[in-house]
C-alpha cells in the first residue's frame, strides 16, 4: 500500500458548488481508497488560500455573483491575509496564487461549468458586464440566446480517454477556445461549449475542463482514473469492478 496521502483539493465548495460538482472529489477519494491509497478530500474556502501543494484540484459551478467571488479569491488571494487575521502561519505560503502555481508544475485541475469561464481570459455576466478571468485556459465566454439544458454525449478527443463521455449541460455561456487551448471532446448528442464549433469542453496543460455535470466523474470513470494517474505519476491503475457505475453509464449513453 503507498504510504503517502493523496489529498484532493476540493476549491472554494461554499460559492463554486451549485450542481453537486463537489462529488467529483468524492469520486477521486473513493477509486483511491478501493485500490489501497490513503486520500483526503482538502475543502478550500474562500477563508483560505489556496495550496499550491495539493495532488489533484476540482472546482465546480456557479451562478455570477458566485463567479466573482471566485474569480476575486483566485487572482488577488485574498486567504492569505484572512489566513493571518485569524493567526495561521503565513511564512510558508506564496504569494503567487496557488491553483496557478499547482497547475504549473502539472496537477491536474478539473473544472465544471461556470469554473471553465473563471478560469478563462475573461467572460460575460448576464447583464452584460465582462470580467476579467484568471487566464489558465485561452477562454473566453459570453451569454448565448438560449439556455442549453440537458443530456450530452461527447467522444473524447484526448490520449488517455476511449470511452464516450457523458453528462448534464445547464448553462447559457457560449465558450471560445483560443489558439493555446483545445477540445476536450466532440459533442454527439446536446450542445456543448455553445459556439457551433461541435466541442465541448477543454484542454489545457493539466487542466481540464467540461460542461457536463453528473457529477462528471462518477458517470466518466475513465476520465477519473486518467486524472488520478496524472496526480499520481502512473501509466496504468489497477481495474475496479463496479457493475453499478457500467449500468448507469449505460442508461445515460442511450439518449
């Protein structure tokens, strides 16, 4: 059994949470727990910076004010004087916001949703109102005339993944990728990034992000194998049998 702990970087639940994308990092958790790896599950609020130190990152989605939110805790990293209001130690922490820096070095990070456009160069409120985003993904996003609800179905266009992806769109933003970045998938059934390109999602150094909710992870559990082999350094996973997960992959792929 490996002796050191995975730890799952859960980022900012109590404003990024909307749609239940927190149980991605129970999924992460689980698959690493029933092939014999310790693995915590670290909640980063926006009372707390965020650490550059974890092994794999998840942030999920959100309405506007929750982006801000977000977006604000992410580039100005305000935590950190949080952090030593309250009397943590502070000499250990960077100033260099943490995601960033954990991205870097090749942590994965998986975002949902709202967390693509917060992530992105800028993207556009509701109102109108463009904000400037954190600039990990070549993104941008604005409103679309309709709202895209419902079931999706993609085939991954990345190495790593050959099983069809699946999930639930719910989101108005239409997201453009820029020259650095890349689909995560082509879309087969549903919407997608919502700019007529066919993609859906995207690609990114060690980040990864998607529309499809779910949580993604537990209706994709290659994907959630291939970002834990990412975190951990491996090639290859020992199998999990899990007739439960191939039924309701199943149910979900006939739409």
């Amino acid at each position: 059994m490996p002796e050191s702990t995975v730890r799952i970087g859960l980022v900012l639940p109590d404003v990024m949470g909307t749609y239940g994308d927190g149980g991605n990092a129970l999924i992460l958790r689980q698959r690493l727990r029933m092939r014999g790896y310790d693995a915590e599950i670290v909640e980063i609020t926006l009372n707390d910076p965020v650490p550059d130190s974890l092994d794999v990152y998840t942030l999920g989605g959100a309405e506007d004010s929750a982006q801000r939110l977000a977006t604000r805790h992410l580039t100005q990293y305000p935590g950190l004087q949080k952090a030593a209001e309250r009397g943590a130690p502070t000499r250990h922490l960077t100033q260099y916001p943490g995601l960033q820096k954990a991205a870097e070095r090749g942590a994965p990070v998986l975002a949902i949703c709202a967390a693509i456009q917060v992530l992105g160069n800028w993207y556009e409120t509701s109102s109108g109102e463009r904000v400037d985003g954190v600039s990990m993904l070549d993104v941008t996003t604005s409103p679309q005339a309709t709202r895209s609800i419902g079931e999706v179905v993609t085939t991954p266009l990345i190495d790593g993944l050959t099983q069809p992806l699946s999930g639930f769109e719910n989101h108005r933003g239409g997201t453009t990728l820029g020259a650095d970045a890349r689909g995560l998938a082509r879309v087969t059934h549903g919407v997608g990034n919502g700019v007529g390109d066919g993609l859906e999602g995207v690609v990114q150094g060690s980040v990864i992000g998607t529309y499809m909710h779910g949580p993604v992870l537990a209706r994709n559990p290659e994907l959630a194998d291939l970002l834990l082999m990412r975190a951990l350094g491996v090639d290859e996973l020992a199998p999990l049998d899990l007739p439960e997960v191939d039924q309701l992959r199943r149910e979900r792929l006939r739409v």
